[in-house]
C-alpha cells in the first residue's frame, strides 16, 4: 500500500509540475530551478536520508519508484535526483563521520545544495583505476589538482565528492574520495555540454587547480577511493536502472495512446497484429525489468549482497528502455522522429542509460565475475 501512495503521489507531482514544461527544457537545455526548489520542500533530495538529517527515510524500492516516475515524465530531472542521492548523499552517509553527516548530509536533503560524485576523466571512465587527478597531503590539509568530465548536475553542484589519487606510487591501489563545495578557492566549473539527451541536466567538466581542502574533507580513510566507488555505483546502478524503466513505461504508454489513435486502411493501427506484437514484447520486457530492479532494492534493503543483482537490473532495465523507445518512435512512423511527439525524446534520452554508471559491458563484466565466482 504505501509503495503505491508513493507512486501516486509522485506521478502527481511530476505530470503537473514537470509535465507541461518537458519539451521545453529539453529544447532550451535549461534546468529548472523553480520545480528545483519545491522538490526540495518535498524531500525529494532526501529520499533515503534519515529523518535525523532532514530525510524522508524511504526504503530502496520506494526509491526507485520515485526515480521510475520522475523520469517517465522528466528523465533529465529524474537524473539529477538519483545521482544526488545515490552517489553523493549514500556514500557520505554510509562512510561519513558524524561530523561529515551533520555538516554536509542537511543541505544535501533539502535540496540547498545538488550533489555529484566524479571519476570519469578524458583517460578514465569504465577504468577507475586510471585516474590522474592527484591529491597531495600538506600543511594540515588536501591541495587537489584534476579535471573531472561528463559530470552530472555539474553545472548545479554545490557538492561535489572528487575521486583522486593519493599515492602517485601505487595510484590504483591509493585513490581517496575527497568531499569539495563549490565555493573553494581553486574550484571551477567548465561549460554545460550540448548532449544529444537528458538535456535539461546540466553536465559539465569540473577543473581543481590548486585546490586546497581540509583533512576534515576526507570521505572514509585514505586509500579507500577504489571501495567506495564499488559500494557507491552499485547504489547508483539501481538509480539508473529506475531511471530507464521510467522512460521506457513513457514510450510504451505514448506507443499505446497513438496506436490507438492512428488510422490507417479505415482502421486503428493497434488491430494489426505486427503492432500488437510490439506491444505485448514492450509490456513483457518492461516488467521483466522492474521485476529485476524490485529484486535488487528489496537485497539491498535486507542487508544482502546485491552487486551482481544492480548490474544485472541497469543492464536490463537500460537495454529495455533503447529497445522500447525505438519500436516506440516505430510505431508512431513519420510522426515519431519529429520533436512534436515526446518518443522523440524518450528515443535520445534512453540511450545513455546504457552508458553511464557503467556501460552495458561493464555490467556484464560483473555479473559474469560473480557467475564465475559460484561453487560448482
């Protein structure tokens, strides 16, 4: 039941505050502050946050249906609520001091500040190990210098937790994760890059030149990088796979709607069989992936190792919405390569789902590791 008021009451929100303006974001690539600030109000940047630290305490599965219908209407702003709260505001709370819960994880939940969490750089992406920026330990505090790209809410970030290496001997076994706000000196944000989907997120290069932070600032001990980054983006899986299944139910729903509505030979084109063959294998393939995200969440949330079940989930989830969007735009014909239909949209904004937080292959890389892993 309370799954389910969830649901509702987020479909609600998302059709009449983001509903109307979807298209237009996209096309204008502009983040929407004023939606922005009252998903703060809301908790929607706290989602799994204790409510000690201003959050709504929600369990994964609620989770992951906030991000599924947030993202069936907005998958650009259903990005930027998982990646805050999957990959910066769960590993600070997870490998967090008190200090680091109490000074960083309030403005976080209130959505005050939007969070990242960045490894990718221009020789560093599915090798995590092939970071450059370095972070050097001198005079009571961290100077860190690196370029991070492709970070998402980049252009908003007000926190950011950097990925860097510690020990330039031994870079892939001494990486750390250093917390760093947008207003330290030496900080700066490059330009919003011109994507061809989820354009309403503003992604950019973040630049760290002399940028000096306290040891304070330190996020779990020195050397650990390597596992909160494993840790964290088995969170941040679950978020992408939510969001994919999103808009992959928005181009079956669109699919549906038209195919109802288009004529052809005097008739609607859902009477044809080869249409309601796309459909009944979109409906199949949409619940077999919710059915696998489900199962992730409810592992994570009963404490159980739940890695290979994430990869599977955004592998899955993220191929099903590329392969539902395009039979999507299919049916709709003509109609759905031009930008008057939403498929169009769905179509650009599905495809990066199998790339970011892992590409599809590196998800299989994990899953066969952990087939392989069994006892005969």
């Amino acid at each position: 039941m309370k799954h389910k008021v969830i649901r509702k009451t987020t479909r609600e929100f998302a059709e009449a505050e983001l509903g109307s303006i979807a298209a237009e974001i996209d096309r204008e690539a502009r983040f929407p502050v004023e939606v922005i600030e009252k998903m703060g109000k809301l908790n929607y940047f706290g989602l799994q946050v204790p409510p000690e630290y201003g959050g709504a305490g929600l369990d994964t599965i609620s989770y992951a249906i906030v991000i599924e219908e947030l993202s069936r209407v907005c998958a650009a702003i259903g990005l930027c609520v998982t990646v805050h709260n999957s990959v910066c505001v769960y590993p600070l709370y997870v490998f967090g001091t008190k200090e680091q819960k109490e000074k960083f994880i309030p403005p976080l939940a209130r959505g005050e500040k939007i969070g990242a969490f960045c490894i990718t750089e221009a020789n560093a992406g599915s090798d995590a190990g092939g970071v450059e920026t370095n972070a050097v330990e001198e005079n009571g505090g961290y100077t860190i210098n690196g370029t991070k790209i492709f970070v998402t809410n980049g252009g908003v970030c007000g926190t950011a937790l950097i990925f860097a290496v510690t020990d330039p001997d031994n870079p892939r076994r001494a990486a750390s994760v250093f917390i760093v706000e947008n207003d330290t000196p030496g900080y700066s944000v490059g330009e919003i890059e011109d994507l061809c989907g989820m354009r309403a997120n503003p992604v950019s290069s973040l630049f760290m030149e002399d940028c000096r932070v306290p040891l304070g600032n330190l996020l779990g001990k020195r050397g650990d990088g390597l596992k909160i980054g494993l840790k964290t983006l088995d969170t941040g899986r679950l978020g992408i796979a939510a969001q994919a299944l999103g808009i992959a139910q928005a181009s079956f729903e669109a699919a549906v709607k038209y195919s109802k509505e288009r004529q052809q030979f005097r008739k609607p084109i859902s009477s044809f069989q080869t249409i309601q063959n796309y459909l009944a294998d979109m409906a199949t393939q949409i619940d077999a992936a919710r059915l696998l995200l489900y199962r992730a969440c409810a592992y994570k949330d009963s404490g159980m190792p739940y890695s290979a079940e994430a990869a599977m989930a955004k592998l899955y989830c993220s191929a099903t919405a590329t392969k539902v969007a395009n039979t999507a735009v299919q049916i709709h014909g003509g109609y759905g390569y031009s930008k008057e239909y939403d498929v169009e949209r769905y179509n650009r904004d599905a495809k990066v789902t199998e790339i970011y937080e892992g590409t599809s292959e590196v998800q299989r890389m994990v899953i066969a590791r952990s087939v392989l892993a069994r006892p005969s």
